[in-house]
C-alpha cells in the first residue's frame, strides 16, 4: 500500500500516478475524507480517555459516562477504519519518474534487440508440431483427464525442462541467490499482502474455499510474504532468493487466445528470482536482474528484445517492470518469456517487512523485487522453435549439453 502521509501531503502527485496506470483519481479523495474522519475519532476518543483517567475513582458515575461515550463511538471508528483500509488497498503503487506514459502493450519501448534470427531453408514449423510428432507433448490425453491449457511434458522434453532448472540454478547460485523450493499454496492475507488478489482478482486466482488457500501464481508471492512481520539486518541485503515450483493461473483474461499447446496453461513450472533490497539500491537491482535474464537468454543464444513497459501495462504492484521476448520462428515474432519489476516498498508495507537504518537510526521498509529465470513451457517452445532442423528433430543448445547429455532431439 501507499503510504497515508504521501496521500495526504503530495494528493496530486498520487492521483496522477494513478493516471498513468489508467486507475481513477477519485479514490484519493474519498481516502483523504474517510481519513479525516478517522483521525477525528480517534482524536475524540483519546481525549475522552484521557478525561477518564484524570477522573479516576473521583466521580464514578462520570467516568461511567465517559466510558458510555467511548463505547458509543467504537462501532462508527471500526466501520470507518474498515472502509478506509479497503480504499488504501485498492491503490497500486505509483509507477516510477522515468516509466512512459501508455495505455496499453502498444505503448512499450523496445530497448534492445539481441542475437540473430535463425535462418532456415525450409519452413519453420511450430512447436507443437514438431513436438508432438516426436512424442514431447500430449495435450490430447491432458485434455482428457484434465481439460483444456493442460499438457503432459513427455520424453526429451522433461529432461530438457531439469536441464533448464540445472542451468537457472548453477548460474544465480553463483550470483549469491539462495535456492529454495516454496509452498505453492497462500494464506489470504498474504495474498493479498502481495498485491495478488487485487491483481488477478478472484477469476484469475485459484481458491481452496474449504481450506482458506489460494494457489500461487508465481513463486515471488510465497517468497515475497517469507518475510512479513520481521526486521531483516541492513548488512544482509540485497537478500536474493531463486525458487522453482509450479504454478497455477485461470488465464480468465484470456479466453480464446493460445487456447492450444503449452504457451497459456492453468498450471506450469518456473524458476524465479526474487531480492528484499535497499531503497537507495532498487532501481540498480532492478537492472541487475535484467542483466540476468538475458545472461540466461544468451546462454541459450535464442533472439529476443527488451521492453520497457509503459505505466498501464505495470501490475498492482510494479512502479517499473522490463519484459524480455524471445523470437518464434513460426509465429515470425517475438512472445513473451520473462518479465521483472521493482515494486519498491508496497509490498512490504503491505507485509510489515523492514530493516534497520544505520544512518537515519530508524526502522524503514525495504523494497522487493521480482524477476523470471526461466518460464519452463515457454523456454521450451523457444528452444524447439529456434533449434529445429529440416528432418524434424532439434538441436539442443550447447549451454544444456552437459546437463542432457544429447546434442540434439529425434530420431
């Protein structure tokens, strides 16, 4: 969440933040109001205590009156505290200074481009073609037991995926990052600490009712909400952190497109980074992961570009986030297949995560930062897109080599 003294000293500066990511400015306002009247009542009832510990045992039957006041005002500041929280967590954070001002993913920049696009003498075919005549994927038999944006990785293709894994893991555990593998299931309020369920909103997310958990999206909301309520040491950071799991997503967003294969699916694998960073230091981290993502696409030499997403195309909690794109050949055009963003220190106040100044002497909150390794279906894809060859099979690239021990997939 934003912080309420930014709201209420800088209101214009928020609302047009909110501008920027396409969000109603009207809610500050309503915030400011419901505001007023909260410290007004708070204000009233410690006044009226105050009155009430100064009176003490003197005069009884007026300290049972005092008392009868405050209890008359309790109901009226809880209803006012609970609308009040539930506009402050409808706020996304503001997207940084130099973020461009767009609407949608037509108003991204592209920053760079790098490698060299394949060059075929035949036709490139798609993924899926070519995967499913080698037996790689089975959505029909997923679909029969499971439903459609379902898919059995098979063969090859498993052993490609734990290359992967092998690879994310040798390179970021040189960088510092600590491996783990998280719980893939959330408490509500660390959900929503996360600024998830007002991301995806209850259609995207997946809930066991029964048991009160939500099922992650990404691994960044388990490892972001690791920490809630503790005070890391200002020694320690930037704290890195790289998670496999999987993952599950509706994909309620986006009916009808990428309905076939493995490039939209309700549940994938991933590997993800994640740093509780100083804020002075995010905006260094957040290129710093970035220059990750592509040291791993590089490694892979698959072509791709790097966007930088414009301030309606930020999620909740971003106030800046890069996308990389990896060219597919069959498509002849780039897809998505990682992403990164600096969502300074909403999260963290959200989740009451903090470190120890050293030069202010004070508790401040941190900030966090996400970003993909490697999306596993969709760096699959890329692979067998870029690498096939005339007679069907694929190449492996040779940074996996040594883990899959092939060089190529086929007969």
């Amino acid at each position: 969440m934003l912080d309420i003294k930014l709201i209420r000293q800088n209101p214009e500066k928020v609302k047009e933040g909110l501008k920027k990511k396409g969000v109603s400015p009207e809610i500050v306002d309503q915030i400011l109001e419901l505001d007023k009247k909260r410290r007004e009542h708070i204000k009233e009832t410690e006044n009226l205590k105050t009155e009430q510990n100064k009176i003490g045992k003197k005069n009884i039957e007026e300290a049972r009156k005092i008392k009868a006041k405050i209890a008359g005002i309790a109901p009226s500041l809880d209803k006012i505290k609970q609308e009040f929280n539930d506009l402050v967590l409808q706020i996304p954070n503001l997207p940084l200074d130099d973020v461009p001002v767009g609407k949608n993913e037509k108003d991204n920049i592209v920053i760079k481009e790098a490698g060299e696009r394949p060059k075929f003498t035949f036709k490139p075919k798609s993924y899926l073609e070519i995967a499913e005549k080698l037996d790689l994927i089975d959505i029909k038999r997923a679909a029969k037991i499971s439903g459609t944006r379902f898919g059995f990785l098979k063969k090859e293709a498993v052993l490609l995926e734990f290359a992967l894994i092998d690879l994310a893991f040798d390179n970021l555990t040189r960088e510092g990052f600590v491996p783990i593998v998280p719980p893939v299931m959330l408490k509500p309020e660390m959900a929503q600490g996360m600024g998830y369920l007002e991301q995806t909103d209850e259609e995207e997310a997946y809930f066991l009712p029964k048991d009160k958990l939500y099922l992650i999206g990404t691994s960044e909301q388990s490892i972001g909400s690791m920490h809630a309520d503790e005070i890391l040491q200002e020694k320690e950071l930037p704290k890195r952190y790289v998670a496999f799991s999987t993952c599950f997503r509706r994909e309620a967003g986006s009916y009808g497109k990428d309905t076939k294969g493995i490039f939209r699916v309700h549940q994938f694998d991933k590997i993800e980074m994640f740093s509780f960073c100083h804020p002075e230091k995010s905006r260094k981290e957040h290129e710093f992961l970035l220059s990750l993502e592509e040291k791993l696409m590089d490694c892979l030499k698959i072509p791709y570009r790097v966007l930088k997403m414009c301030s309606g195309e930020l999620g909740v909690p971003a106030a800046a986030k890069y996308d990389i794109e990896a060219w597919i050949p069959s498509e002849n055009r780039y897809r998505e297949t990682h992403s990164t963003s600096n969502c300074t220190n909403f999260q963290a106040r959200r989740l009451n995560i903090r470190y120890r100044d050293s030069k202010r002497k004070q508790l401040e909150f941190i900030h966090t930062l996400n970003g993909t390794a490697f999306a596993l279906p969709r760096t699959l894809i890329a692979i067998i897109e870029n690498y096939q060859q005339k007679d069907g099979n694929i190449k492996i690239p040779k940074a996996l080599q040594k883990y899959f021990k092939f060089n190529k997939v086929g007969r």
